[in-house]
C-alpha cells in the first residue's frame, strides 16, 4: 500500500501547511463519493477517507512524523539533532562536542 505522503500526493519534505492543503484536496475530492450509487465506490471512498486522516494526523505531529519517516526509510527533516541518546543505540556516532573559539585576549 501507498506510504503517507504518496497517499496525500505531496513530498516527504513538505511543510505542514502543505500537508494541511494536500489533505483538504484528497479529503474534499473523496467525500464526494460517500454518497455515490455504487456500494463499492462508497467503500472504497469511506477507506480512503480513513487512510487520508491517519495520514494528517501522523504527518503533523513531529514526533509521530519522525518515527514514521524512520519506519519508511526517510531521511529526518530534524537531521538527527532530535534525540542524541536514540543516536547512540543505534551505534550512530553522536555528534562531536562544539568548540568555542574565543578571541584573543
């Protein structure tokens, strides 16, 4: 099945707004059919309706949205700056310690 972001037609590196857009777009376009005389199209647009709001809901929230992208295989829009202990367990070497270079005095 389609991942999150194929299913709202947007990339992976979209903002929440535009997640916020491509999800009002898909939502309208298919709650049209809800009414529809074919049963299997009213299903099929009732799945598509439930798909379209588990895919918002993931997608603005950060935390949900990270985990997910890792679950996917996305690369983290936080550049892996969000949980340097999860770095760690996974054997990624944390990020070396910041140097302040100071002026001569």
């Amino acid at each position: 099945m389609n991942n999150y972001y194929e299913v709202l037609q947007i990339a992976s590196t979209a903002p929440t707004m535009e997640i916020e857009s491509a999800y009002e777009v898909q939502y309208n376009q298919w709650r049209r059919l809800v009414t529809h005389h074919d049963p299997n199209i009213v299903n099929q647009a009732n799945q598509m309706l439930q798909r379209l709001e588990e895919a918002r809901s993931i997608l603005v929230d950060a935390t949900q949205r990270a985990k997910y992208d890792e679950s996917i295989g996305v690369p983290s829009l936080t550049g892996g700056l969000a949980d340097t202990q999860a770095r760690v367990a996974k054997g990624i070497a944390a990020a070396p310690p910041l140097v302040h270079i100071g002026t001569a005095a």
